[in-house]
C-alpha cells in the first residue's frame, strides 16, 4: 500500500534517478518497469558494452533509458565535477585522485546529484553499504542541523509498517549519535504517515539490567525525553516489552511506548542488522532500505542480496524523498 501511494505521487515527475550498477540485470530490469511505468527517469551507469550485453542477455529493451559511461563522459563536464570535488574535499584531492574516483560510477554517479544533473541516487546491488555512503558523506555531505548519517528499514506487512535503525550505517552509536538516530527514524516515520512511538531498545527494561549497551539506552532516553522532539519515546526496554502489551502490562505500566512501539532504535549495529532480517526472513515482513537519513540529497543503498522488486520500490522510495521537498507525501 504504502508503494502504490508513493507511485501515484511521483508519476509523471520526470525525477532523475542515477543506478551506479546499470549493468546488473536485476537493476535494469526495475530501470525498464519504472520507465515503462512513467513513475521516474532512470539513468543507467555502466560501460556500454556491458550495459548492452547485459540488456541483450536478459531480452531488455532499454531504449529511450538513458546510459552514462563514465569513460565516455564530455571532457569539458568531467573537468567541472574534477574542480568540484577538489572543493568540497578542500585539498584532500588532487586533480589526477578525483580523475581517478571519477572512474569509479558510485562517485560519479553522486557528483551526478551533487551537480543537479540527477535528483537522486541507489546504489548497493554490487556495491558495499560503504563504498556507497563514502562518497554521498565526502561529497553531497549532511543536510543542515545534522552531524550523522543514519539508515532505516522499513518493515511493511499489509498496513502495517514498522520502522528499524540503525540497522547499516553506525556501528557502536554514543548516547549523542543515539539522539540524532533517534530523531532521524522518528521524522523518517512521520513523513510516510506513521506516527512515531520510539522503543530505544536493549536486553534490559527499565534498569532490570547493567551493562555498556544499558547504559547508553537510558542515557540518550534521558536526553531525548528532555528535548521538545513531539513525540513519545521510551527505555531502554527489551524487544517483547515494546511489542506486546501483556508484556508492557508487568514491565513498563505506565509507559505510552511500552506495548505499542512502531519505531525501534537498536544499540549497534550488530543488533540492528540481525534483528530486521529476522523480521524480514522469519516474520514475513517487507524490508525496504536501507532508506539514508541526514543526507543533503536522496541517496540510497541496496542490500547485495536485493532482487528486482526490491529495486523498483526502493528507486520509488528514493524518487519520493526527492518530490516529497516540495509537497507533502500522500498519508
């Protein structure tokens, strides 16, 4: 549902989203569907020998698809994007490193957005989560009033959808990172029509354990709960004490998150990537993401084990951040 909703809202927009991988047949069979089904302009990147033997090997017509190789790029407009990246890396390139990256389409492919040639950016189905938010951080850079960048998973099961940080990006957040991440996820739910009560989760409930992870769950709780944020956030609390209220009933009474949570706000890293592929692969629930938050642009990552469908919803969900900055996502 929530995919249909974002389709009608980005159809006949025109908005450009660049694919790092053009040549991977899973990417370019969701390139031809979005095409074909006039929700986005997608621009494939690849050498064009690859991009066409892949296009032929899997009877793709991607005619009228447009194709960049970045070898084959106009001189003159390489040259604009080599000047643009010594300046935004202030003098950690030279001329001849940002030719080099250049070469590479995750990095041209984000100079493509950072210079307003594309809207938007999903990259991953080859790719690392790194080597995809690398050059989105050293180039397009945190949106304003943001210090990191964060990811969000959303779980999508009929109606219903859940959402899941930091489950790609943050490896061990302090209680600050744990704040942004928090208020990220929180504002990531609001724009897609859920309205946020934020578990900051561990294998503790409200002090019935110690420990590092402990301890940095109740203190950016604290923290969070003295912020004017405009939602309800609780914790630290185990999983079932969010999610079942005869559970929240014995362990949190009281709390306006215990039992009802729909936002989720892991330790690490660790127990975040762990936690939503069990959701995905054992509860039957959609994942879509990672969705990055924080970013000045849309750019995206893909799990490498992203099939088709997958892709086409996550350029969707990428073309409707892109829209979403000048009217109202439609929930």
């Amino acid at each position: 549902m929530i995919i249909s909703k974002l389709a009608k809202m980005i159809e006949g927009k025109d908005t450009r989203i660049v694919f790092t991988e053009g040549w991977d047949p899973r990417v370019m069979g969701a390139a031809v569907r979005l095409k074909e089904d006039n929700l986005l302009k997608p621009v494939l990147l690849g050498e064009h020998d690859e991009v066409n033997k892949c296009a032929a090997d899997n009877g793709f017509n991607i005619e009228g698809i447009e194709v960049i190789a970045p070898s084959e790029f106009p001189v003159e407009e390489k040259e604009k994007m080599v000047t643009r990246m010594i300046e935004l890396r202030r003098g950690k390139l030279d001329h001849d490193a940002a030719s080099a990256l250049l070469e590479h389409t995750n990095y041209f492919g984000t100079m493509l957005v950072e210079m307003g040639y594309a809207d938007g950016l999903l990259g991953g189905a080859t790719y690392s989560t790194a080597d995809t938010v690398r050059p989105a951080l050293q180039l397009v850079k945190t949106a304003p009033g943001q210090s990191i960048v964060s990811s969000t998973f959303i779980l999508v099961k009929g109606a219903e959808q859940l959402f899941m940080a930091d489950c790609a990006i943050n490896r061990d957040p302090n209680p600050d990172e744990l704040v942004e991440i928090a208020i990220q996820t929180a504002e990531t739910a609001k724009k897609f029509g859920v309205e946020p009560k934020v578990a900051m989760l561990s294998y503790s409930s409200f002090g019935s354990a110690t420990g590092h992870c402990v301890a940095k769950m109740e203190e950016a709780t604290t923290r969070l709960k003295r912020m004017p944020i405009g939602f309800d956030v609780d914790g630290e609390m185990q999983f079932d004490c969010a999610v079942s209220p005869e559970v929240a009933k014995l362990k949190a009474p009281d709390s306006k998150v215990a039992g009802q949570a729909n936002t989720f706000i892991f330790p690490n890293l660790s127990s975040g990537n762990i936690g939503y592929k069990i959701a995905a692969r054992l509860g039957g629930w959609e994942a879509l993401g990672p969705i990055l938050q924080g970013l000045n642009a849309p750019i995206n990552d893909l799990s490498r084990g992203a099939n088709e469908e997958e892709i086409y919803k996550m350029a969707i969900v990428t073309a409707a951040q892109k829209v979403s900055k000048t009217e109202p996502l439609p929930f």
